[in-house]
C-alpha cells in the first residue's frame, strides 16, 4: 500500500510540474507588440502632402511625425471625421504646435480601445493647399 501511495504522490507531482511548466509558455510567450510608423510632414520632393498620406494601423500603434521639408506643419485630426465623431480623442491625437525645424519630431499613440475607421487630419498651415491624410485603424 505505501509503494502504490508513494507512486501516485510522485505521478501526481510529475503531472502538477508539467502543467506548471507547460503554463508558463502560455502566460510569458510574447505578446504582438504594438508598432511605431513614421509620417514626414512635408515630402522628400518639397510638396506640402504627409508621406505616406495614408496608412493602416492597430490599436495601440504609435505614429512619429517627422518634420521633413517646407516647414511651419503640425498634425490635427479632424473631430468629425473620426470614427466616433469624438472631439476630445480627435484633440488627445493632435499635435497643434508647429514644428519650425526640419527633422523635429512628434508621437501621437493611438488608444488600445480606439474604434476601427478612417481618421482624417492635416496640416493647419497647409490644409488649404490639399496637405491632408488619413490612418485607418483596423481593429
């Protein structure tokens, strides 16, 4: 009785260790990381367009605005042309200051919860002249 006792306490461990062992990988195996993207204000030819002027993220993505040629920009979103029509996430993604030199840069990170959609923003100073872009965020 003792050798069938002490058997099945040493199973049980064996099998308690495996599941301890097999769960670990479950819970520390890497997680999708969230990107960074980068959009230059201002093209490499000199035209007041972003490049890319468009571009498909994941929630959780980050987007470094890089101030590249015919400078005063800044990066506003439009508050009606977001998926939830939300102004205060359309205002928490803009960067309203203007960038002066080139080569200054800015990050906006989108929400982990941000509604998928289209999300249209532009330039302030250059809206006028067609500098407008927009990020999907696919969820």
């Amino acid at each position: 009785m003792k050798l069938m006792t002490a058997s099945w306490r040493r199973l049980t461990l064996t099998v308690l260790t495996v599941i301890l062992v097999v769960s670990s990988f479950a819970v520390f195996s890497p997680t999708a990381s969230a990107e960074t993207y980068t959009i230059k204000l201002g093209s490499d030819k000199g035209m007041l367009q972003f490049q890319p002027k468009a571009l498909t993220i994941k929630p959780g993505d980050t987007i470094e605005w890089v101030n590249n040629k015919v400078p005063p920009h800044n990066v506003v979103f439009d508050k009606a042309k977001n998926p939830a029509k939300n102004a205060a996430l359309a205002q928490s993604l803009s960067y309203k200051q203007l960038l002066m030199s080139p080569g200054q840069k800015q990050r906006t990170t989108f929400p982990a919860d941000a509604p998928s959609g289209d999300y249209t923003f532009y330039c302030e100073p250059h809206r006028g002249a067609g500098m407008i872009g927009k990020i999907t965020v696919a969820g």
